[in-house]
C-alpha cells in the first residue's frame, strides 16, 4: 500500500509540475518579482504606471525600511548571480548586466548615513506631498477616493521623514548651511489658513463629469477637512523641526568629504552618476579642460559680433540689456512654447522614429521657483494618462535671459529629455529599464541634444549662441565646481565666481545652481561626462563610415536601448558601425 501511495504521487508530480525552469525563465520571474517589489515600495509611481493595487498609501521614510530594501536588493542580487548567464540569449545578457549594476548601485548607495539626507534644493518628502495633486490622476471617483486617503496618510508619512531627519542630524548627516536660505519657504508656503487656493485642493478645481454633484460635494469636503487636520498640521510640524532642529546644526563646510565617511561617499556618487571609475581629480582636469576650449570657442563668437569689448564687457551686455529679457512671465512662456514648436518641426531631420507620447510647457510651482533652477522636466505617466512637462521658472524675470531659452529648451524638452524618455517608456524593454534613469546617459543626452540645433537652423545670433556656448560651459564648470567643492575644499564662493567669470549665466542662476550642486553630490557630473562619450562615439562613426553615416540612424542607435552606462552604449555603438560597414 505504501509502495502504491508513493507511486500514485510520483506519477501525480509529474502531471502537475511544471516543466523545467531553464535560465531564461528563471531571470524572467526574478525581473517580475523585482518590480513588483519595486511597486510596492513607491505606490504613488505605481499610480502612475496604472498599477491601483497601493492607491491607499504613500511610501516609507524610515531607517528601518531602507535597511529593509537593501536587505531585498541583496536577495535579488544573490537570485540573479545563482543563474547561468550562458543559457541567456544576447538581450538578457545584456538585461541582466544592467540590472546586476543597478542592485550593486543600490545596495552601496544604502551602506552610508547619507540615507538619512531626505532633502535637497531640489526636492523633499514635502514637495513630493504637495506635488502629487499634479501627479496623479483624476478622472472618477476612485481616483479622489485614493487621493483622500493619501492626504490621511500625510501625518505618518511626514512623521516618518521628521524622524529620520532627526537620526540624520544626531549622527552628522546634514546638508550645509550655505544652500538653505530659502528652503524654509517650500515648507511654509503650504501652510495657509484660506486651503480654497491651496495646492492641495487643485484636484477640486474642475468637476469631472463622471461624479454626481453629491458625491463631487462630500469629495471636496472630506478633502478640505483632511488638508486642515492631517496635512497643514504635518507642515507645520516639520517646519518647525527645520527651525529650531536643523537649522542649528546644518554643516559649516559644504563639501560633502565633512560628513562622516564623506569621501567613499562622493567617490560611490561619483559612480553612480557618471558609471565610469573615474577619480574627483580625473573629472576636474576634464572639467578645466573643457572650461578653456568653450571659453576660446565664446571669444570667436564675441569677435563675429563685431562688439567693442572683451570677454567681461560682453558678460556685462548680456546680463544688463532689457532687451534680452522677458517682461512678463506670460512672454518667457510664451517663448518657450514658439521655441518647443519650431524644434519639433526639425525632428524628422534628426531622428528616424519619434515617441508618440505629447508634451506640454508649464511654469515652476510658485513656492518652489526662486530656490531652484531654471527649469526640468517632468516625465509622462506610465500608463499614457499624462503628458511630459517642461517646467519654466517664471520668478525673477531678470535672471532668466531670452538667449538662453533655445538651448534650454531643446535639452528640457525635444530633442534633449521629452523625446530621449518618451521614446524609451515605449521601447519593448524590462520595466526597469523603461522606467529607470542613469544620469550620464540622460543628462549627456540632453547636453548633446544641445548642441544638434546648430543642424537645424538655431543659433543665429551672437546671443543666442553665446548662450548655447554658455550652457555648455555651465555644464563643463560643474566638473570643476563639484569635485572642487566635495572633493578639494573649495567653499561655496570660490565655486560661484568660478561660474561667474566663465559663463553668461545671472548671478541668482548661479547661486541657485552652485545650491543644488552643495545639497545633491555628483548629479552634476553625469551630464558633460555623458556628452563628451556621445559626441566621441558620433565622431568615431562619422570616421569610420564617411559619406554612409547617416545621422538619424546615429541618434536610432544610441536611443534604442534606453538609458544604458557608458561603457555599455560605447559597445553598442562599436557593433552599430561594423553592421553599418557590412550592409
């Protein structure tokens, strides 16, 4: 009888199990339980992508948590190194490259005390609170239903960032004091006894015509309770951490070498950011290298506008002549749009497939705009429910030169971040690498995209390409300025008037800029790093192929695998000009 029981299950194991899991399968099942990992950890991007199962909720801020997904990052890399790569055709060797650098990445980034920096110029659990009646959509009643209870979920969350804030300044992991002036007010600015005109209520501006005027009215009323009892409560709490907390202890020194361990630190961002193992002091010759040939690049510009002056004079002209500014923020929007549309005319002379997905120009958000820079861009939502945004800081309009709104726009919008990331959401590729970002990549993209207006019939004034000259240099001064400050002791005015005597940018953009750099290590690097590879990588190609190169083939071929390292996109574009020899 025992014989029989054992045979009979055998033979049912058999029937019912599945068959064998070969390496493919296997990698394929890890990436699923990866990013439905990835999605529980961050719900309000899962909104976006479509994903409703965590619409109740915001994310976690604790220490607890972060040690948590290191610990499952850990697994996952510890999955991934158990599977036989040689049974992986070529696409999944190459998923499985790219996932293997962005889990060490991760789990590196989750070893230092700096986790526990929450915030930057740029950003904050605030901010991100206050963003999501921008980010998250809104068609039906559920979609409200799900925002009121993120609104709820404000207290624990904020109470969450206040508290890992507070380990952060008991251990030293605080940002420095020179970048903070204004940081106060992107906390405060929410705190207001009218809400009508919050930002918190700008979901109830338009009634959508799915929700019945009585459910539309206890929606809106449900909201403004909450928004007065759980989220002005919440910022008032952390503003006055930040005031009587952090404030007194926030860093005398700016670079990032005074925090402990800061030195790994700034060395491990400056992989992440630029993916090349390059030194501080490799990345500042660079940098001083490039800062000398734009610099002799923007003299012959002065010279072709026959203007009686030097270097400084010109700097001068353009930083005081009315002319060149906007009078209105209507005007400065206004341009910004007449530029969007002429560039996305010249697209089909540069690219072969365009993405389908639109993008819209909006302003900054007003209580953020005058501590940050002088735009960025949004990307569109997962699920096709929201267009990219290119977000234009209309405060101080004297700070934010017409010259410069070509260059700017085309590496904010098209062909710089609009069209690198929405062409790569609709890629047939792992999710975590259609929604993924490497910076020197990204932002080498768009400081290349740059540059391709010359082609197309932008620049055709002094200004205007003074100001192209001059973006570039701010980019190349970033070499220079943020290793100088986080890896050679250079205070927070040596680096503004570094960036002062070489580029054309106002002295508000300037110190907005050298901000960012103090509060967000290595960000910075990526982008002249990154365009430095792509423009060598074009050259190597025009090269080898002469009068065969084609330039939107060129541009296809470094865009059809997304954001990807250096390194990777070097070998991908190596293989690229011998196909293009032997066709």
């Amino acid at each position: 009888m025992k014989r029989f029981a054992l045979a009979f299950t055998a033979l049912s194991m058999a029937i019912t199990a599945p068959a064998y899991a070969g390496p493919g399968d296997e990698f394929q099942k890890l990436l699923d339980d990866h990013w439905s990992w990835t999605l529980s950890q961050s719900p309000t991007f899962a909104t976006s992508l479509g994903v409703r199962d965590y619409d109740d909720r915001l994310g976690s801020l604790t220490l607890e948590s972060m040690d948590k997904a290191r610990e499952k990052r850990q697994e996952f890399l510890t999955r991934l190194r158990a599977i036989d790569r040689s049974g992986l055709d070529k696409t999944d060797q190459l998923n499985a490259r790219l996932f293997e650098r962005d889990l060490e990445i991760e789990i590196e980034a989750g070893e230092f005390g700096q986790r526990a920096i929450l915030f930057t110029t740029y950003y904050g659990w605030h901010s991100e609170i206050a963003g999501l009646s921008d980010r998250l959509p809104f068609f039906n009643k559920a979609d409200y239903e799900s925002y009121l209870k993120r609104l709820k979920d404000v207290p624990r969350y904020n109470a969450e960032g206040i508290a890992t804030t507070k380990w952060g300044i008991e251990n030293g992991y605080v940002q420095p004091c020179a970048p903070l002036e204004n940081f106060s007010k992107t906390i405060t600015a929410h705190i207001v006894e009218d809400i009508t005109g919050s930002v918190f209520m700008k979901p109830f501006e338009n009634q959508p015509s799915s929700i019945s005027d009585t459910d539309w009215a206890s929606l809106k009323a449900q909201a403004e309770k909450s928004v007065k009892s759980d989220v002005i409560p919440a910022f008032q709490a952390w503003a006055a951490t930040y005031e009587e907390d952090y404030k007194p202890n926030c860093r005398s020194v700016v670079g990032a070498s005074s925090m402990p361990e800061g030195g790994d630190y700034y060395a491990h961002r400056i992989r992440a950011e630029t993916t090349t193992d390059m030194t501080a002091e490799q990345i500042h010759r660079i940098g001083l290298s490039e800062v000398a040939r734009i610099r002799s690049e923007m003299e012959e510009v002065i010279k072709g506008a026959n203007f009686d002056g030097d270097f400084k004079a010109y700097q001068d002209y353009l930083r005081t002549n009315p002319a060149l500014y906007a009078k209105t923020p209507e005007a400065l929007m206004e341009r910004s749009a007449y530029i969007s549309k002429r560039i996305d005319g010249e697209l089909p002379k540069l690219f072969t497939r365009l993405p389908a997905m639109p993008y819209t120009v909006k302003p900054v958000p007003e209580e953020i705009a005058e501590g940050t820079t002088t735009a960025y861009y949004e990307a569109p939502a997962g699920d096709g429910t929201r267009a990219g945004v290119y977000r234009v800081n209309t405060s101080k309009l004297d700070q934010r030169p017409l010259f410069e709104m070509e260059a700017l726009t085309l590496h904010e919008a098209v062909p710089g971040h609009h069209f690198q990331i929405a062409l790569q959401q609709e890629l047939d590729l792992p999710n975590f690498r259609r929604f993924g970002g490497i910076t020197a990549f990204v932002e080498g993209w768009a400081l290349y995209a740059e540059r391709l207006g010359l082609e197309v019939g932008f620049y055709q004034t002094p200004e205007t390409d003074f100001g192209r000259l001059s973006y570039e240099m701010w980019r190349a001064c970033r070499l220079v300025v943020d290793t100088g400050m986080h890896a050679k002791g250079w205070t927070k005015q040596q680096a503004i008037d570094f960036m002062a005597e070489n580029t054309a940018l106002s002295m508000h953009n300037i110190e907005a800029e050298v901000n960012r750099y103090i509060t967000w290590p290595g960000q910075a690097l990526g982008y002249k790093i990154g365009e430095l590879k792509i423009r060598e990588l074009r050259e190597r190609a025009e090269n080898a192929l002469g009068s065969d190169f084609d330039v939107r083939k060129f541009h296809d071929a470094v865009l059809e695998n997304g954001a990807i390292p250096l390194s990777v996109l070097e070998d991908i574009i190596n293989t690229w000009i011998e196909e293009q020899r032997m066709s």
